[in-house]
C-alpha cells in the first residue's frame, strides 16, 4: 500500500518513542509517524525486540535508522521490514557532533555516492519504502546545485520520497542552534519538486501553524513559478501543541473516514493503553511523559502535566482538572 506523506511527524530524539505515537495517532489518524534515529548497528546487534517493538495502532510508522555502512543498514532495512514497519528513512540531516562522529547524518549529504550505495542496498534487502530525511546543505555548501545534485544521485538510486529540512546543516552548532540559525529555505523545497516531478517531497522546518502548512501544501503564494510540495513534517511543535496536530489533521482530511476523536475518547483511550502498558512492566512517568502537551494553551494544562509527572494515569490527572476548576 502506499502511504500519505501530507502530514509527517518528524523523528525526534527522546520525544517519538512508541508512547508518543501512539498518542500521536489518537490525535491524527492519517498522519505518518516515524521512531526515534535509531542506529542501525543497534538494530542488528542489540536487543532488537527492545528498540522496534510498537504497538501496531500507530502505524503507518516509519523506522529511521542513522548509519553509513550499506551491508548494516541492509540487514537493519530487513530486520525493520519483519516487524511490521511500512518504511524505512535514512537519517542525512543530522547535525549532532555525536552523529557525525559516527559519520552519518548530515555529513552524509557531502558523500552522495556513499548514500546512493546505502539506499540500492536498503531496497535490496526489503519490499517495503525507503526514504531519505536531510538537509538542503551542509556548512558552505549553501547553494541549490549542492542538494539538487545529492537529490540526483539518491534518486537514481531508487529513493522516491524526500523529506527535506529547509535549512543548512552547520556542522560546528549543537542541534538545538541548528533549528534557530541557519535561515529557512522552503522555495528550494518547491525547487526540488519542480525538477524532479516524479519524486515525493515533504517540505520539514519552522511550520508551527496550521496556515503555513497549507501555504505550500496548496500553494497560496503564488508569487513565484513553483509547485506545492506533497506533504509537511512537523517536529517541536507537535510535541508543545499537540492539538496543531489534530487541527491540521482536520483541514487536510475534512472527509476522512477515520474519525478525529475528541478530548473524552482520547484520554479515554489513554486510559486503556497506560493499564496495558503498566502489566507490562513500564514505568508511569516513562509512559505518559510525551502526552503533557494535551491540553496546552487550556485551563488545567499545568494541572494536568504535574499530575502526570507525579504518576497519576490520565483519567485521574484529567479528572484532577475539573476538580481544580
């Protein structure tokens, strides 16, 4: 089956564990979720049952994997296509010292032919989706002509979907310095599109509201010669206002035949999954700790997040909330 990418929330590390998609999914039914960057090392050698385990609710959920070695991210690709994943992303936007030490992520971009040999051995290894996440430039290479020929070759490779963060990658900047500083460029997202028509592009960086979202979904500026992209990622903002997430659900699918529940049904569901999850063995805080954003901008909402943050599951933190009112 082929996946929708119109709404995409991005991998974030120590935000998109299986709890938070799985709450990301009450909230918006059609979007594409994916996990943490997970190394591909990791996936291969190390407890593989402990880092790709989901619930299969959340899907469609795409697994990223960071790595550079074409015969390990190979046998991660499979490993991740037998547990139910619909798509496999390679992480190549990475800023963080860590990860590029590790020689992936956004250093990857400046070795294109390296990635498109990691990409035609994904593919190889697995029937399912593989996608690239990265940057439009790396340090200097700022010009258009850098991500349009990385785009080239990854697509002869096989890669059809891109998700593309709309800023440079500064190498020397921590991760967090890398959202604020280096300015967005979302016409080179359009660019993309426009010269290669047949490839899927997901436009990622600074949407944190509905508007700008269906500004280049459905090209209200139409002040340049360029096409809309074919979906959005949203990162931070998702996870501080949940809510964007579900209100742009509702722009883009009006008709969906997946209904958008309300706050009762979610915290409802909630409910069910924290009991579940609790037989099993996690650790309150562990679960609930990505769900304090339900209620932002609400009355309650400090209620509720230090309710949660004391172990209260979410049929008491949100009944402490009409208690309080």
């Amino acid at each position: 089956m082929n996946w929708e990418h119109k709404i995409c929330v991005a991998p974030m590390m120590d935000y998109t564990d299986r709890h938070c998609r799985f709450f990301h999914r009450l909230i918006s039914p059609n979007a594409f979720l994916y996990t943490e960057m997970i190394n591909a090392n990791a996936v291969v050698n190390g407890d593989t049952k402990k880092l790709l385990s989901f619930d299969l609710f959340e899907n469609p959920v795409g697994l990223q994997l960071g790595g550079s070695d074409p015969t390990m991210l190979a046998k991660a690709s499979k490993i991740g296509s037998r547990m139910g994943y619909k798509e496999i992303n390679l992480n190549c936007g990475c800023p963080s010292p860590r990860v590029v030490a590790g020689k992936f992520g956004a250093s990857l971009m400046e070795q294109p032919d390296l990635v498109a040999d990691c990409i035609k051995s994904m593919l190889d290894s697995t029937d399912i989706e593989v996608t690239i996440k990265h940057r439009i430039g790396v340090d200097k290479n700022t010009g258009y002509g850098f991500v349009s020929k990385f785009v080239e070759k990854t697509f002869d490779a096989g890669c059809k979907i891109f998700i593309v963060h709309a800023r440079n990658a500064l190498l020397n900047l921590s991760p967090k310095k890398n959202r604020e500083v280096p300015p967005i460029k979302i016409d080179y997202v359009r660019r993309l599109k426009k010269d290669f028509p047949s490839c899927s592009f997901i436009a990622n960086g600074g949407l944190d509201s509905v508007e700008s979202c269906l500004n280049i979904i459905e090209k209200k500026d139409k002040s340049k010669d360029l096409p809309p992209v074919d979906g959005v990622m949203i990162g931070r903002a998702v996870i501080k206002k949940p809510k964007f997430l579900q209100n742009l659900e509702k722009k883009i699918y009006p008709n969906s035949k997946f209904k958008v529940k309300n706050t009762e049904e979610i915290i409802k569901e909630l409910q069910l999954y924290f009991d579940h999850q609790q037989k099993l063995g996690e650790k309150k805080t562990n679960i609930t700790k990505q769900w304090h954003g339900l209620f932002s901008s609400s009355s309650g909402a400090k209620k509720w997040r230090k309710s949660l943050s004391e172990g209260m599951s979410p049929v008491e933190a949100y009944e402490s909330i009409f208690y309080l009112l």
